[in-house]
C-alpha cells in the first residue's frame, strides 16, 4: 500500500462555480450541499454557483471551502479506502482535516468556521486590517524586519510561511502600505498589499481566541482515526485537548506550511489535495520534488488520481 497523506487548502482558494462539478455528477455532494444549507440557514448552492459578494467575505467563504473540500473527500472515500498516514491544511484547511481524521462531524465543522469567520471579522472591525505577500525574501529577512517595525510602533507579523521566499505578512494595512518600499529595498521582488479585511495569524485577532474556544470545546471529539500536523508547532497531534489549544493559537499564530511539508513528506510516497483548485499541489511541487501531489477538484481530476493510485 501506498503510503498517503490527504491535505486541505485554505482561504484564498475559493472561486465562482467550485464543487459544480462533484453537484452535477454525484448524489453525495448534492446531499451534502443541502445538508449544509439547512444547517447554517442559507443557500450554499447559490454561494457556490452563482456569482455572489458574500463567497469572498469570511464568515462565507471559510465554511464554503471546507465543504468543497470534504464534498472532494466524500466522493474519493466511495471509490478508494485507503487511510492516510496523516492530514494537514492550510490554515482554515486543518479544520477540514480535522473532518477527515474523524474529530468533527462535517456540518459542526461548517458551522464552526462560519463562526470562526465572524469572529475573525469583529476582531478587525474598524482596525484597518490587511495582509500583504512578499514574494523574494527569505524567513529570517521578514522575520527580522517585521520585528523591527513592530519596535518602531508598527503592527505587522510575518503570517503565512507558504514556500522558500514567499511569505505572507498580516497587520494593519496603513502599516503594511507604508512597507512596501521597506521590503522592496531589501530584495523583495513583489510586495503586494491583498483585498483583504482580516489580518490572520497575527495578534490582532486575540479577542477571537476566547469566542472561538466554547465551540471548539462542544463539536470537537476524541474520536481522532489518524493525526493532524499542527500548522502551529508542525507537529501531529490527536486529542480533543490538543486540537482545542493548537486550533485556538492558530488564529494568532504562522502558518508553518512550508516547514510541515519538509519535516513530513519524506514518510509519504504521495499527498493528496482535496477541494477547490490546487494551490497546495503547485507550493508542494516548490517545497519538496521527491514527493508527488495529487489533486481532487472535480470528476476527471478524481479519474485521474484514481489511476495513479492504482499505478
């Protein structure tokens, strides 16, 4: 048997029409789809399908994600059993992993993160907040530069360490805006300020912590059938305990993808992505070569990994 991991992306992911596909060819994802509707109370077939301002605003987009995901995952499990080694996500990813690994029903998962991304929002509300990608640095630069800044009075944290000189920073956008020459100066090739409301991963979503662990604490079980990898410590961990403290420092926390990839994909012969695109499959490809990432996006890319699995 292979040796497999399954992995989950996050926000930055979604697009118009994602999941059409699995909706028009698989019982499951329609299901799944309605199921999802009547629990959060809103249409998630007009979410996905159509073109809708609500997909890229938090609170919608996170809880779309993840069903897209899980809904990739669903139709694959029909058709293979194979149990990974383990799971891992991209931030608003690991709570789809946390799904795959048994820990959380798929509809609790969906209303927690609705959540999540309401809290996220009220966090940053009236802050200003943003997030910038600095493409053509290395960690300890951003680390260093970051830290200096935030000496010199500005709010600004190195977020998401996605691959070898990329790397997302996340603070106030006045801040991050005023950088731009700053990190351009020190080598960076790109510098670019996101449309983005949030500054995730960094200190200024603190207040969130504390709304978000009650419903960690009620949907949450012991019931892990495999490891997460903490984006956190880039650990595995498998313990309604653990995932409570390790998904609650995650909102002020890095995103150590990059370092995740490295530390476990030589136990691995292959990953796995599941859900909307595949962005993870392109950073993997950037990190680690040895090992190949498949992708399940839609029915032919399923066909398609399917094969290689049974190579």
């Amino acid at each position: 048997m292979k040796k497999v991991a399954f992995i989950f992306p996050g926000q930055g992911s979604q697009t118009n029409g994602m999941g059409k596909d699995f909706f028009e060819n698989s019982d499951i994802a329609k299901d799944m789809i309605k199921n999802a509707s009547d629990r959060l109370g809103f249409d998630f077939e007009d979410l996905l399908f159509n073109e809708s301002e609500n997909l890229g605003k938090t609170e919608f987009t996170q809880p779309a994600i993840l069903l897209v995901s899980y809904i990739a995952l669903a139709i694959f499990k029909e058709k293979n059993d194979i149990t990974p080694e383990f799971v891992m996500g991209h931030s608003l990813g690991e709570f789809s992993a946390l799904v795959a690994s048994g820990a959380i029903d798929y509809l609790d998962a969906i209303e927690l993160v609705h959540k999540r991304g309401l809290f996220m929002n009220e966090a940053c509300a009236g802050a200003g907040a943003g997030m910038m990608a600095l493409v053509g640095l290395d960690d300890a630069t951003v680390e260093k530069m970051t830290e200096e800044q935030r000496l010199n009075g500005k709010k600004v944290w190195a977020a998401n360490y996605n691959m070898d000189g990329q790397i997302v920073v996340a603070g106030l956008k006045a801040d991050l805006e005023s950088l731009v020459d700053t990190f351009k100066e020190a080598g960076a090739k790109r510098a670019l300020v996101l449309d983005m409301s949030v500054a995730s991963h960094c200190e200024l979503l603190t207040s969130a912590v504390e709304k978000l662990q009650p419903y960690l604490e009620e949907y949450i079980k012991d019931d892990f059938t495999t490891s997460v990898i903490s984006n956190v410590s880039t650990n595995p961990y498998n313990t309604k305990a653990d995932a409570i403290e390790l998904l609650s420092s995650q909102l002020v926390s890095p995103v150590k993808y990059k370092h995740s990839i490295v530390e476990h994909a030589e136990e691995l012969d292959m990953m796995i992505e599941f859900g909307n695109g595949a962005v993870l499959k392109g950073m993997n490809r950037k990190i680690i070569k040895s090992v190949p990432t498949l992708n399940v996006s839609d029915m032919k890319s399923l066909e398609d990994t399917m094969e290689k699995l049974n190579d």
